[in-house]
C-alpha cells in the first residue's frame, strides 16, 4: 500500500507514514527520508534545528480520483548559517508553496491551454493563487535553461503592453524568427531595457543581434546603438498598423456621436411619451438616420480585427457600413490597404503599395487619418526597411494579441511577477510539463 501510494503521488525521498480520510478529502501522513531533512530552502544544505517541530502542514496534492488529496508533515525551522532561520525545504513541494510539485505543474499547464474560470473549476482553486504557482514553475524552468535561454536570438522586437486598465506598463521583447516572446518587465524605460541589453544577454548574445524593431522612441535607438552595434533599428509594422487602428477607433466615436445627434434632431418632438397617435409616425429620413446610427453602434471589435478573421455577423456589419458609404468605412479600408503593405512579402511591391496609400490618405479629408498619413511618411524608408527584411506582421500581430489576452487573464493576480509569469509559460519557450509526463524514479522505500 506504501509503495502504491508513494508511485500514485510521485513521492521521492519520502516515506508514508499513515492515511486516513477527512470529510471529502483523504490526508496522507508523510516524512523526507532522514537524509533528506532539515535542509535549507535556500542552498539545499543541511542545518541545525533552530527551534522543535511546529504544529503540522498540509501541501495540496493531485487529486486521487475523485477526493482531493493532502501530504502531511510537520516541518522544523533550521538556521543556515548563510541564509538565516527558514522552514526546512520538503522534497514534494516547492519552498514556500502550499502545494505540491506535481499539482503546480498540473496547474500551470491548465493555466497555459485553458481558461481562468475552467483553470479554477477543474482544479478547485481560487485563481488568484494560480499567480504564485504560475511564478514557482516558471521560475523553475528558467533556472533549467539559464542564459542560454536567449541562444540564437536575430531578430528581435521591443514593445509595451498596459496592464491595469491602461495605468501601469510591461516591457515585452519578442523574437521575431519564432514568434515568441522572449522576455517581459514592469515598467517603460531607460533603465528596464538597458537591464535586458546589458544584463540579461552575453557579450556574444548581443553581438548576434541583426535586427531591433520598435516603435519610434528615441531612446530606445540611442540604447540598441550602444549595446547591440551590429543590430539596424527598424520601424516595427505592428506599430504603423495600431495608429490607424487608434485613428479607426477615433472615427468610430465621432461618428456614433454624430449620428446619434443628427437621429435625435430629426426625430419630430412629442408632447407625450409613449406611442405616436395616427399622422404622427417618425418621417421616412429620420427612421434612415437612426438606421445609420444603428449601423455604427457595436463595430468596435468588427473594425480593429483583421479582415481575414471575421466573423459571419462582423461582415455583415461591416456591410451595413458600406451602405451607408461612411467615412467610417474608408477608413477602415484604409487601415486594411495599410495591412496589406506589410502582407506582400516582396519590397518592391510594398514600395508602390504605401506610396499609394500615403497618397489615398493624405486626400482623405478624415483628419485622425491625415495624422497618422504625417506619422507614416516620416518614417517611409524604416517601414520599408522592415518589409525589405521580412519581418511578419502577421506572427508580431499574433503575439501581440496572444499577450493581450494573457494579460487580461491575469488581472486577477496582486503581484506582477505572477502575471509576468503566466505570460512567460504562455507566450514563451518556457512551456510547463504535465507532472506524469515528468519521468520521476521511484526508488525502494527506506
Ligand atoms: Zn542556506
């Protein structure tokens, strides 16, 4: 029964010492093995006991079967004479964490493929602890890798990402070639992305970098110049591509405001609420101007999503702006031909298509749109640079929305280590293993 019971919780170095059954959980009495007690949290080493046991803890273990499943040992305090007094590390579980190894990493692989609320249900935690998990695994399999994380990297793509309803900000760096995210920190500054250059990476890291895409900041050219010489700074195409998204959603506001206006001017004024009595139906231009109202309403999300992802509805709506032949829907066009410059793979072919859409948008007549027109014109040749160098605006887009959405999911998490994590395990290399398919020797009971 030991030897079952110790192969079902892929215990090592662990003796089971009782098992018994409370309320709908089962608690499975457990001790390291003697070798492997009072052990420093910190460094591993064995240390002197500083006080006696405390009173016994419990690590959430993987379900067995349908029960939810307890280790429980009472630990002591040991006093390393290097890292002070801590509670003696315990070979199922990650220091400091109340659960055990297997069940974190059971964890953080659900946080990786589904969502929150399945994450919780499934395995009947708060999500709000699926952050420090999050933190434990990832933590873990970066000290597996080390430096050498950052091996090979070429291309790469700094950026930043809000968080907190749009008040704080993360320092994302993506790799281009394989479309990951490589790297991620609080804050948007000097001094974070000089702690990545010149910490982060080797001498021959930096060296190897051919390409840094960015959105137009000074800084960050002057810092790539002094840490990555090799590199050539150009104009990241996502970028180009969200100011016309912003100019779009700007259009979208004005026009809602003013259709609606218009709709309520022609509106005829009643005396009374209620329904219009005979000879008093709306006029046909007024249902027409409601109608166009109707149809800006409710297009956000139809009009930033690319064209080729729409949904069946989306269309439609899309449709409905086109009949009304909006400047909404020029607009929109506009960002879509804009897309399509980065889409051609061929420099040539994106040269005549942006002088084309510069053209087309500085007559527009939409002033949001002439403004980005400016923006994009200044910065001609660094967007062309990107196109000539092939970088894929269509794997940063999916990156980029992949964070997003990652970053939404941790909202829930007070500390933005845990949300860096989960952003690392989801968008990076870093990726968390199902506990079984970790091989765990069982070795005989002691
Ligand atoms: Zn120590």
């Amino acid at each position: 029964m030991n030897k079952i019971l110790r192969f079902i919780l892929a215990l090592t170095e662990a003796v089971v010492k009782s098992i018994r059954l409370e309320g709908d959980s089962i608690v499975v009495g457990v001790r390291p093995y003697k070798s492997r007690q009072r052990r420093c949290p910190v460094c591993g080493r064995a240390c002197e006991a500083y006080d006696g046991r405390s009173k016994p803890r419990r690590w959430r273990a993987l379900d067995l079967g349908t029960a939810k499943c307890y280790l429980e040992y009472a630990p002591v305090r040991v006093a390393c004479p290097d890292h002070g007094v801590h509670v003696e590390s315990v070979p199922w579980a990650r220091p400091k964490s109340r659960f055990t190894r297997p069940f974190e990493d059971w964890v953080a692989w659900m946080a990786v493929h589904c969502t929150m609320s399945a994450v919780a249900r499934a395995c009947r935690i708060e999500w709000h602890s699926v952050g420090g998990i999050c933190k434990r695994v990832y933590d873990d399999l970066q000290q597996a890798t080390g430096p050498a994380r950052f091996d090979g990297i070429r291309r790469i793509g700094i950026d930043e990402t809000s968080y907190k309803r749009g008040h704080r900000y993360l320092m994302v760096v993506v790799d281009h070639d394989r479309g990951r995210l490589i790297w991620a920190a609080e804050g948007w500054s000097k001094d974070v992305l000089r702690r990545f250059l010149k910490e982060e990476l080797t001498r021959e890291q930096r060296l190897g970098v051919e390409v840094v895409t960015a959105d137009g900041c000074r800084w960050i050219r002057t810092l790539v110049k002094r840490w990555c010489p090799n590199a050539e700074w150009v104009m990241d195409p996502f970028h180009v591509v969200s100011w016309m998204n912003d100019a779009l959603d700007g259009v979208r506001c004005e026009e809602w405001q003013a259709a609606k206006k218009a709709a309520r001017a022609a509106a005829p004024k009643r005396e009374r609420p209620g329904r219009p009595s005979a000879g008093d139906e709306t006029p046909p231009e007024a249902v027409k101007l409601a109608e166009a109202a109707k149809a800006v309403k409710g297009t956000r999300f139809a009009l930033v999503k690319g064209k080729e992802n729409l949904t069946e509805s989306q269309k439609a709506k899309l449709d409905k702006l086109k009949s009304v032949g909006s400047r909404l829907f020029r607009t929109w066009e506009l960002k879509e031909d804009l897309r399509a410059v980065f889409q051609t793979g061929d420099a040539a072919e994106a040269e005549r298509l942006l002088d084309d859409w510069l053209h087309r948008a500085a007559y527009c007549k939409i002033a949001k749109v002439v403004e980005v027109e400016k923006k994009v014109r200044r910065r001609r040749d660094d967007i062309l640079r990107a196109v000539s160098l092939s970088i894929s605006n269509a794997r940063v887009e999916s990156i980029n929305n992949k964070i997003k959405v990652t970053v939404k999911m941790g909202y829930g998490f007070r500390n933005t280590d845990n949300l860096i994590a989960l952003l690392m395990l989801r968008c990076s290399d870093a990726k968390p293993q199902l506990p079984w398919n970790r091989s765990v020797p069982v070795k005989k009971a002691a």
